[in-house]
C-alpha cells in the first residue's frame, strides 16, 4: 500500500485520495495533473466503475487504487495525506469526520454539510484533531475576485460601507440541477441559498472582514410551478407533449448546446459525442425528462438577502435563475466599485472604480491564469494552484482559507433560510454558529 507523503518534505508530490469520481473531482484531477509532480492520486472510490477509470485515465496511472465506497476507503490505513471528499452533499458531514480520524487533512467540496449543527461538528473536529480543511469556495481563487480583495485592502475605496452582489444561475441550469435535479427538494438535500450561493456569501463576509451579524431574506417559487405552464404542458415525460420543441426547458435541449449538463448525470456517454437515440432512452426513465411546471421541486428560483455585519457594514444579494453570470458593486467612503461579467462580456473590462470627489472612472482588466476563465472564472485553478502552499505553509494568508473562514458563509446561509421561512424576519447569525471568542483582531492585524 502507498504510505503518505508527509505533504512532499521528501520530495514527493502531495499524496491524495479520492472519495467520489464525479465532476469535481474530474476537473480537480486534470488541474492537478498541469502542475507536474505537485500532486498524486493514489486511490479513489465511488460506486460506479466507469467514474474510477475516468481519473485513473486522467491522471494516466492504472496503479490507482479503486474503493466502490468512501467507507471501504476508509476502512483502509491512511493511504496518503489529502482526501478529497466529493460525494453527496449529506455525506460530507460523516465523511469528513471520519477521513480525518483516519488522519486525512481535507479538500472538502462545498457545502461542508446540509445542516448547521453538522457544519458546526466538521469544523470543531477538524480544530480537536489540528487538520487542515481546505473548503473548494473556488470563488476567493478566481482572477477576478483575487483583484477585488487587494483594491479593497489596499484602501484605494477608502472604508467598506455596503456591498451588492448578484448570482444569474442560468435558467435552463436552475431546470437542470434545481427543479429536476439533485438539489430540486430542499427537505431532502439542503437550502438552494446554502448549495449554490455560499461561495457568494463566503465572498461577502471575506471583503467585509467582518463576521455576519444579522441576516433577513424573502424568495420563493416564482416561474417552476403549475400555474406558471404553458397551455397544455404535459406532467410526464417529454415525448408526447404538446409544447415538445417550442418549450424553453424542452429536455431534448440536452442532446445539444446544452449536453453538459447531461453529462454530468450520464458519464457513460461522452459530451461531445451523445448517441441520441441511447440519451433518449436513458432521459425517458430520467428524471431530466420531466416538465419543469410539473415536478417536486421545492427549491427557490429567487432569493434577496440582506445582511448586517459586526463592523456594520451592510450588504445585499440576490440569486436569480433568471439571469447569468456574477456582478458587484462596493461602496467606500473614497470611491466605489462595480463589476462582474456583465462588464467584462459588454464593455471589455472587469471592474470600474469611480472616485466620489471627481476623475475620470478607472477601467480595471484582470489578468486571468494560466487557464484563462474557464471554471468559476479561473476559481477552480487558482483553488488546485493555491492547494500546496496552503498544505505545506502556515502563514496567516493561508489561514482564511482554511474551515473557521469558511463556515461563516453556511451559517449565513442557514440564517437566510430560516428568516426566508419566517417571512422574512431577522434571524441573529449567532443563533445558528456555535460561540466562539470575536476573530475580530485577526482583522485588525
């Protein structure tokens, strides 16, 4: 069996084990595998065969060891020094615990668990047993909000009064993932605020600086309910309904510009090469095929939240399957500043910050890694580039990046939930997260 590497103070790359084969951690190992002898996949596991052989060809190693479960993994000696957990979102909770009992430090996929009370046992674990968890909130790694963070650090807006942010899901991604999909049924996984947008409420309280105080949130079911169908939409399956082809949400979309959704469900047949006749098949049995007016879904499809933090400053975000793409606008008390995709797809650059007391605005562009944008805006990169020295180093940089950071987005989460359920009522964030003594002064440093 490998033994582990001790984070490469030998020599030898980061050793990691995979818990879960799906798209994350395909994108996670062909990242690692463009930085050399930085990192090494030496097991994984997941219940389907042909999701272990596609790492294994990813990483072009056939010595990879294969689990068909996280928990025969597991069971095994520690076999090396990092564990990805990428499974089931209500499976990170025990997972997570365990891998770190067997002596794992953790690249844990967001989010850390579908309830608070779990999030608060990760975090708490992870702090009795001194492990580093590495939260993939991929966002803080991207290019983009890289720059955000030094202009606001810098003192260039002067202080942070308010913040405004966006999420465009993407309609036909909010049919896929949460209305027919996975995450469609909060009851059963967790809050469309918690497993979409934490990475933007992590955003938030990161150029804060500051934990959330107070949060108050409305949203509901606007378009994906029956009475929102077009005359004569079906209940079932696609094939026989009448708006069939002129539907927006007509399924066999997937079998074209919108196919890679579809693969993230169906890995037996490749993206760029579906066989319709088999996709079609497979998508009548599917719950991919069903009419987005008819479906379980309980998921939002908007959502604003307004949040207070203990340094005062206020912040607003919307998440809407009604647009696409990320923006945000700062508010100092020198300057302000906006940006996001919009800007970057209309105007050419990323960002523009106006000064209160005259000047032209500065138009801001953002040099992109070496992958350029692709994956949450070069986040998923910046997330694998960062990895080793955040592993290997412990400086105080790398410690925002570690899980006490990153717990504050899901309480904030969980706290717009319950207040979204209430009718919009403050709820104290400090409710919901275990007391701890003000990280106040780490700000202030």
């Amino acid at each position: 069996m490998p033994k582990p590497s001790f984070y490469g103070h030998d020599g030898a790359p980061i050793s990691i084990v995979a818990l879960g084969c799906g798209s994350r951690t395909k994108i996670y190992a062909s990242l690692m595998a463009t930085l050399g002898a930085q990192f090494s996949i030496v097991a994984v596991s997941d219940p389907e065969p042909k999701r272990r052989l596609a790492i294994k060809e990813i990483c072009g190693d056939a010595s990879i060891l294969e689990f068909d479960s996280a928990e025969a993994l597991l069971h095994e000696t520690q076999l090396a020094d990092l564990a990805i957990i990428a499974t089931p979102d209500d499976q990170h909770c025990a997972q997570s615990i365990a891998a770190m009992r067997r002596g794992y430090d953790l690249l844990l996929e967001k989010p850390i668990a579908t309830k608070a009370e779990d999030v608060a046992k990760v975090e708490m674990e992870a702090e009795r047993l001194n492990r580093k968890v590495v939260v993939c909130h991929v966002l803080r790694y991207s290019a983009f909000y890289q720059k955000v963070k030094e202009i606001v650090d810098s003192g260039r807006l002067g202080s942070v009064v308010s913040i405004q942010a966006t999420e465009g899901v993407g309609a036909f991604h909010h049919a896929h993932s949460f209305v027919r999909g996975h995450w469609r049924n909060e009851e059963a996984t967790s809050p469309m605020i918690l497993a979409k947008s934490c990475h933007d409420l992590d955003i938030l309280q990161w150029i804060a600086e500051s934990r959330c105080s107070t949060v108050s949130s409305v949203g509901g079911i606007r378009h994906f309910r029956p009475d929102a169908a077009p005359p004569g939409a079906a209940q079932g399956c696609f094939l026989g309904c009448p708006q069939s082809g002129r539907c927006d949400y007509d399924a066999q979309r997937y079998l074209s510009s919108e196919s890679r959704w579809l693969s993230y469900v169906l890995p037996a047949l490749n993206v760029d090469g579906f066989r319709p006749e088999a996709t079609i098949e497979w998508l009548k049995q599917s719950p991919w095929s069903r009419c987005v007016y008819h479906c379980d879904n309980t998921a939002v499809d908007h959502q604003v939240v307004q949040m207070e933090f203990e340094n005062s400053v206020t912040a607003t975000f919307t998440m809407t399957a009604f647009a696409n793409g990320r923006s945000l606008e700062i508010y100092g008390t020198k300057a302000c500043l906006r940006g996001g995709e919009f800007y970057k797809n209309n105007c050419g650059w990323d960002m523009t910050i106006t000064d209160h007391f005259g000047g032209e605005p500065e138009e801001v562009r953002v040099q992109a890694n070496q992958l350029g944008y692709t994956g949450h805006g070069g986040g998923d990169f910046g997330l694998v580039e960062t990895l080793h020295p955040i592993l290997t180093t412990g400086d105080k940089f790398n410690s925002d990046f570690l899980i006490a950071e990153s717990v504050e987005s899901h309480f904030m989460a969980f706290a717009a939930d319950r207040s979204r359920k209430q009718g919009g009522a403050p709820v104290r964030v400090s409710d919901l997260r275990p007391q701890r003594p003000s990280r106040a002064e780490k700000y202030s440093q």
